[in-house]
C-alpha cells in the first residue's frame, strides 16, 4: 500500500517530468532556429550578388555588413546550438520517457509490487537527465510556461488572482 508521501512524490515528478519533457523541445527547437537563421544570413552575406551590391554601396555599409557576417559566423562556431540542440532533443526523449513511466507507476500505485524500489530507480534516472541538463539554459520564464501547460493538462490551472 503506497503511503501519502509516496503518492505525492510519484504525482509530483510525473507533473515535473512533464514539464521538463516539454522544455527541452522547445529549447530544442529554438536553438536550432537560430542556428538555421544564422547559416542563412552566414550564406547569403557571402553570396556574389550581395557582393557585387556592397560594390555599388558606400565603403563603410560594406564594413558594417561584412563585419556583421563575420561576428553571426563567430557567434554561430562558438554558442554551438547545433550541438545544444542535440543535447535537447536528447533531455526530451529522457524526460519524455521518465513521464511516461511516473504515469504507468502512478496508474499501478496501489499494486506495484516494490513501489519504493520504482521510484528510487526512476530518481536515480531523473538525477542522471538532471545532470545532463547542466550545460543547457534553464529560463524561469519558459519553464513557468510549461509548468501552466501541464497543469492545465491536468486540470489544475491556476486561477488568476
């Protein structure tokens, strides 16, 4: 019989999981929007048509732009979002994952053979993704979104106050 406690903490990191799940694809996501637009404006700063226009074009537009090309090129070597993006897409799976399996433990709590055995082997796994987000940005304001999201979900939207 699963105690108070645990019923909460299974319902608790299912909701958290959830959010985290939702985060990291939509960091993934936008990292590899800005990544996208950065390889744009990298290909068609170095284009010959906008070349042959910067030649028409006084002396220091042509500075500004190339200037501007090559720090959206340095930018784009050393934020390296293709490789975060990656790393996202990789916590989503595994947050994904960790929710779905707090949602089969929470829907078999009252008959889970070692309930306390499940949730130290999902907590062990949830530190694992928690350590492997360390390197990634964690935004109040996007997580606060997604926090809404799921609750909602969940039928438990906050009220306005």
């Amino acid at each position: 019989m699963a105690t108070d406690a645990q019923r909460t903490r299974v319902w608790e990191d299912w909701l958290s999981a959830e959010i985290r799940s939702y985060y990291f694809a939509d960091l993934a996501f936008r990292l590899e929007s800005h990544q996208r637009a950065a390889h744009w404006l990298i290909l068609f700063g170095a284009s010959g048509v906008v070349t042959s226009l910067l030649s028409t074009l006084p002396r220091w537009v042509a500075l500004v732009l190339a200037g501007l090309v090559t720090a959206v090129s340095i930018y784009s070597v050393v934020v390296q979002n293709q490789k975060r993006a990656a790393d996202a897409k990789d916590l989503h799976f595994r947050w994904s994952t960790l929710a779905s399996e707090y949602h089969d433990l929470w829907d078999s709590i009252e008959t889970a053979p070692d309930l306390t055995r499940a949730i130290q082997q999902l907590d062990l796994r949830k530190a694992e993704a928690s350590r492997s987000a360390v390197a990634l940005p964690a935004e109040e304001k996007r997580l606060g979104h997604w926090y809404d999201v799921v609750l909602a979900q969940h039928g438990l939207a906050q009220q306005p106050s």
